[in-house]
C-alpha cells in the first residue's frame, strides 16, 4: 500500500511525495498541494479515525467482523 501526494510544477512537471506503509501502519500526514509550491499538512490517520467514529455501531461491528 502506498500513500502519495502530487505537486504540479509546471507544464509536464510534477513532484510525488510517496509514503509506503502495511498493513496496520498509522496514516501518515501528506501534503496536500493547493498550488505547486503552496501545500496545507492533511493529518490522514486523525481525519480517518474521527471519520469511523462518526459510523453507526452496528455497521462498525459488520465491517470490523464482531
């Protein structure tokens, strides 16, 4: 599994910010480019988690398998 994040640089130019991870690795924060040199931090793992909690009980427990 890869995390990546892209900056457009110019016409044809890019730069890729890759974060490998496995399974049960914690998200890491990626940038996230609002134009090819500007970026805000994205804290993915934070977001991920208060997201999931935000999830009906019962449909937690279906997908977490208890």
């Amino acid at each position: 599994m890869t995390l990546a994040s892209y900056a457009a640089r110019g016409e044809n130019t890019f730069s890729a910010f890759v974060e490998p991870l496995a399974v049960g690795d914690s998200l890491s924060d990626m940038p996230l480019f609002l134009t090819g040199q500007l970026h805000v931090p994205a804290p993915l793992e934070e977001t991920y988690i208060a997201a999931w909690q935000g999830y009906p009980l019962p449909i937690r427990k279906l997908v977490e398998g208890s």
